[in-house]
C-alpha cells in the first residue's frame, strides 16, 4: 500500500516541525506522502515544511478555516495514498510507527484502525498527569491507552488510519467537533466496514494545554457523547453517566462525612490510593499525585458537560445546533 499522512493544523509551526521532524527518522523502506492542511491559520507552517522537503515528500495546502475534520476530508481528497494515516499536529512518532502499521494490515487488513497515545519521557509532569488520565485503565480512558478489551475500539484521529474505500462510501468526517471521529466510526459500522486497534502503533501526544484547557476539552467530550447517542441510538451506554455518578457519589460522601458517616468516603480514598500507586510506577511520585488532580477535572468536566446536555436535547428537546453552536463548523 501507499501511504498518505493526513495533518490540519491552525497556528501551530512548531509543532508541525517536531512531527515532520519524527516522520524524518521513520525506519519504512517504502515511499509515502504527508499532506499538511494549513486550516486558515494566520500563523503559517509552510515555512517549516519546505525546510523538510528534501527528507519527506510534502503536499503544503491551505485552506479557509472549516475546522479540523474537514480539512482532514480535504486533504484525503487531494492525496494520492490508497491508505491515510490521520494524525493530530501536536503528535510525535517512534521510528516503528509505520512498520508497525504495515505489519498489521498485511497480515490483517481492516478499513479503519486507531493507535494508543503515551507520554514521552521528554514531557511535563502535567503533560504525563493528564496523559495517565486519558489512557489509565483505571479511568475513563483504557481503550485509548491501548486495552482492547474494555469494549469495542473506536479509533481516534489524533493516531487514526483510514483506507479510501472507507473515506469514499462515509464521506469522511462531519463537521462537528470534537466528537467527529467516533462519529465516523459509528458510521463505518454501520457499513460493515472493519475497525481495529494496532496497540503497537502508538504516538506520543503532547498536548500544550494546562488545567483549564484540559477542563474545557473534556467538559466538550461529555456535551458530544449525548449529540452522538442522539444520532446513533444503538451507541448509548449507561457507562457514559459514570463521570457524573461519580462526582456526586464523592460530593454525597463528603456530605456524609460531615454527620459522622465514614464508610463511603472510605471507597474513594481507596481508588485515589490506586491512582496514586499505579500512575507513581510508572510516573513517579509527584506525577502520582497531579493524576489525582487530572482524573477528578476529568470526570467532573466531563460529568457536567455530558448532564447538561443531556437536559438541554433529551429532556428540553432543544436540536443540538443551537444547544451548542460552538461545537459544529459552517
């Protein structure tokens, strides 16, 4: 197969350099592309790209801004690939990434497979903190971090690949965001087209983001979950209430607490204990702590986000655009 690496990116050069930097040092033997989307931004990457055209083959586009699932369905257009590889901007390769894949889908094929992320030694400890969060067993996160057996996988589109013969009978992606890429998973089931995790092809994922950033983005997880189970009824699961039962589980224990009632505080210092031991191991202690930190945010954004709007579309029946215009694009 030929490959065809997909990336948006707005305002963000110095992240596009560290990734072309790591797709630089790929141990393929085989020649592929990498098409960047320049998404209206007013800070330009091309720059950047030209400095590395003579060690990757790069396709530079720009574009107006429309957000980042269609751009990514812009630059599959113009690919020549018989295969995309979707990646956020703000990831870094190992230099097995592409044989792995490879590997994979010889002897494998599926449509469609995602890829875990993981924390580089090289981050911040709120960088691994939130990392752990997204990715621990023991939070919301198993399946991202690469454990297949949590559920059916739905591939993500910071570490996504996607076959043209998927992006062709989908459309791609829906201009919804985040939430655009579970979407298209659920569509390609529908389809009947075959989805897969590759837990041997993982990116690292730095995000530049701090606490608040971290809040709002999984508080907009929580509001695209109930637009998700809106539009695919077959998706709905009770475990999408568990953030939510459990931040006013812990508030009703902390009431208790106050009136002499112990025990059920004593269930969540447990699991904070576990937190705290699994992510120290492999973390270290002081990231040990701020993941305790990083999973609470976590389950109350997105705990808020997803009971707000679950009154606001099924209870108030309010259509989903105008519940929350600042997740679709024009």
């Amino acid at each position: 197969m030929y490959y065809s690496f997909i990336v948006p990116v707005f305002n963000r050069p110095e992240e596009i350099e560290k990734l072309l930097q790591s797709i630089s040092h790929l141990s393929f033997d085989r020649k592929f592309e990498v098409v960047i989307i320049e998404d209206g931004s007013d800070i330009s990457c091309e720059e950047v790209c030209s400095r590395f055209r003579e060690s990757v083959n790069i396709t530079y586009l720009f574009k107006p801004n429309s957000g980042p699932g269609d751009s990514r369905n812009y630059g599959m257009k113009k690919a020549t690939g018989d295969y995309f590889i979707i990646l956020d901007s703000d990831c870094i390769l190992p230099p097995e990434y592409l044989n792995e894949v490879d590997n994979y889908l010889s002897d494998d094929y599926v449509e469609c497979y995602g890829g875990p992320d993981a924390a580089h030694e090289s981050f911040s400890d709120l960088q691994k903190a939130i990392n752990y969060s997204m990715t621990s067993f023991f939070t919301t996160g198993g399946i991202r971090g690469g454990n297949e057996n949590l559920g059916r996988f739905q591939p993500r589109s910071f570490n996504m690949g996607l076959s043209r013969k998927a992006f062709e009978q989908t459309g791609g992606f829906r201009k919804i965001h985040p939430g655009e890429d579970p979407d298209l998973t659920l569509r390609l089931w529908q389809l009947n087209l075959s989805t897969a995790l590759i837990t041997k092809a993982h990116v690292y994922h730095e995000r530049r983001i701090s606490w608040a950033l971290f809040y709002k983005q999984v508080n907009k997880f929580g509001k695209v979950r109930v637009i998700l189970n809106k539009w695919h009824p077959d998706s709905t699961k009770l475990t999408y209430w568990f953030p939510a039962v459990f931040i006013f589980s812990l508030l009703a224990s902390l009431i208790f607490l106050l009136i002499g009632i112990f025990w059920p505080v004593l269930f969540f210092a447990v699991y904070f204990l576990i937190i705290i031991i699994d992510s120290t191991i492999k973390n270290g202690i002081k990231i040990g702590f701020k993941s305790i930190f990083a999973t609470l945010i976590q389950f109350y954004g997105y705990g808020i986000g997803f009971l707000k709007a679950w009154i606001k579309i099924v209870i108030l029946k309010t259509p989903e655009r105008k519940a929350f215009p600042k997740l679709f694009f024009k």
